[in-house]
C-alpha cells in the first residue's frame, strides 16, 4: 500500500471512531427531555475551573488520539483541553442535565447522600455511554474484515461490559426516581488542600489494594453475568480535596477495595490513590502547572498506566511501587460504611 493510500485508510478509520462516538441521546429513565442533547460535564466546570490554566485543562487522549498515536507507534500524551469540552459526554437533553446534577454543578459538593449518589449515577451514565459507542465500533469492525478473530472478541468482551453498567444503570434508575439512596454505601477521604488532579468514574473491582483478586476467572468469563461496579471521585471539596467510593450494598466484594486502602498507613494513601485513579479510570483532568513540573520519571509512570489502559490488566498497577508523587494531607475519613 502507497503512502497516500495509507493516509487514506488512517483517516478512515478516524472517521469510523468519530461517528462510533458521536451519538446523542438522554440517558434519563423518563421521557420527559426537553431541550437540545448538551455536553454533559462528568467532573462539573465549576471544580474543572479551580484546576485550569487559561481555562484549559490536561486529559487523557480521547479514542481517536489514541489511534493517533498507535498509527505513529509513539507514546501517548496528555492533551490539553478547554473546560467546556473536558470530562464531556452527550448523554443528557438540558432539562436532565440541569434538573439532575444542578445542586452542585455550580456550587460546593457536599458529602450527603444525595450529592454522592448522583456523582456515582452521572458516571455510571458516562461509562455505559462510551462503552456503548465502544462496541459498536468493534461490532462495524468485525463486520468490515475477512479476519475479525481480534475485533470479534473485543466486541464480545465489550458487550459484557454494556450487561454490566446497564444492570448498574437499572438500579440507579429506580434509587433516582423514588428519591431512596439506602442501598448505596459509601466512604469518603478529605484532604487537607485541592488535589492536582480530578478523576470520576466507574469500574469494575477485580482486585484489592492487598493484591486479591476478588472477582473468579469464570465470573469475569461468564457474559451471562453482571459483575458488581463501584464508583471512585476525587474532587475538590471547598478549598480541599475529597476520594469518595461508593457501590451498592447487594455484593460487598467492592468494599474489600476501601477496606484494604483504609489499611495502610496514612501517608500511603494518597500515592495509593493516585495509582488507583490513573490505572483504572480515564476521566481525569489534570492542572497543567503541576503536571508541567512534574519529574520526567514521575511523567512517565502516570504515562505508563494510562497508555497501558485496561482495567483488568491493570489491577495490578494498584499496588505500591514505592513511588511518591503526592502529598496530601488527611483530615477525616468517613461516609456510611464502617
């Protein structure tokens, strides 16, 4: 193949993750929207704003920056992007989005179960979006080649994930229209100043912070399955940080996660976190002044786990590696769970 038949293919397969990823639609349980389907922020401008730089924040590459730099078979990078755009998905018509995430999208979180259940329900909505938009890419993938053994198994493996965010989704959906968040347990962690960094998001617990596994080979195999997911934020808080973890109460393997964090030594906990934030999640916005002064090496750490994104695989990535990145400050530690 010539160098401009190349290019051609390249930008072709561009276009395919443009339109996988550009659906619109409200992902709310009644159909009542009204208004135009908006960019629904997951980690809220007002708190993207204590954290930017000219208004513009690092994020992680989105899919089709990440083919980018697979085509050049060059390391990723951070992209700086605008506030408007960051941390942005199109899965919510105006009246829900304002209606829903109002109370602290334009003002200081509060740590009461309303306000964490909705960052927990906003994120689940995210993840079930983009792993939506994720499989029909694999399945158009699949369906395009003479040899689709590699995109057959990315669109079965992604298909489960779909069963398990929408059977999340279900019970979210109930707990926000009858107003009762009972069945969603939760531990926060404040900080004594702003984290560098924000992440929001919602995985999978495959393993502790000991190094367990806490999810069996044949569950994760088993598409028939919906596996537990808990939700992790790290936000700011007034003019201090909170990592808040949150999961419903009907399996309590992902408490095993907060359980083993709570463990450590207090001074461990924020690297810890960090490990945890940038192994598993991709949400993540970062002030560009630290992440401009930060080591090479510590760079290229943060660079590593993201580049090598894959929550199962990943797991590992959690355990301490003796690196120290961050030093925030503990304050309390509290939430519904014991």
């Amino acid at each position: 193949m010539d160098y401009s038949s190349s290019k051609l293919h390249a930008q072709d397969e561009i276009d395919l993750l443009r339109k996988s990823y550009s659906s619109e639609y409200c992902m709310h349980p009644e159909n009542t929207c009204s208004g135009q389907i908006v960019r629904a922020h997951v980690i809220s401008k007002y708190m993207l704003k204590k954290i930017s730089v000219n208004s513009q924040v690092y994020c992680p590459p989105n899919s089709q920056q990440y083919y980018r730099f697979n085509l050049r078979d060059e390391p990723i990078d951070l992209q700086l992007r605008g506030i408007n755009q960051a941390t942005t998905f199109t899965g919510f018509c105006q009246k829900h989005d304002t209606e829903l995430f109002s109370s602290f999208e334009n003002s200081t979180l509060e740590l009461k179960d309303e306000h964490i259940f909705l960052l927990a329900y906003r994120a689940a909505n995210s993840a079930l979006f983009g792993q939506t938009s994720k499989t029909e890419y694999y399945d158009i993938k699949r369906k395009q080649l003479r040899n689709p053994r590699k995109y057959q198994y990315l669109y079965e493996y992604s298909k489960s994930g779909i069963l398990d965010l929408a059977t999340l989704k279900k019970s979210m959906d109930i707990m926000l229209i009858n107003s009762d968040y009972s069945s969603l347990n939760y531990k926060y962690i404040v900080f004594k100043s702003i984290p560098e960094f924000f992440v929001c998001g919602v995985t999978l617990p495959f393993m502790d912070f000991s190094g367990k596994d806490l999810l069996g080979q044949n569950e994760i195999n088993n598409d028939s399955i919906a596996l537990p997911s808990i939700s992790f934020s790290l936000l700011p808080y007034g003019n201090k940080g909170v990592a808040i973890f949150s999961w419903l109460s009907d399996d309590n393997r992902p408490s095993k996660i907060v359980k083993t964090l709570l463990r450590l030594r207090r001074q461990q906990i924020p690297n810890a976190i960090l490990r945890y934030a940038f192994s598993l999640y991709d949400t993540i916005a970062i002030n560009p002044i630290w992440w401009n002064n930060l080591h090479p090496i510590y760079k290229q750490l943060v660079l590593h786990k993201l580049g090598d994104f894959n929550p199962e695989l990943n797991q590992g990535s959690i355990i301490d590696d003796g690196w120290k990145i961050v030093d925030w400050q503990i304050e309390e530690i509290g939430g519904n769970f014991p």
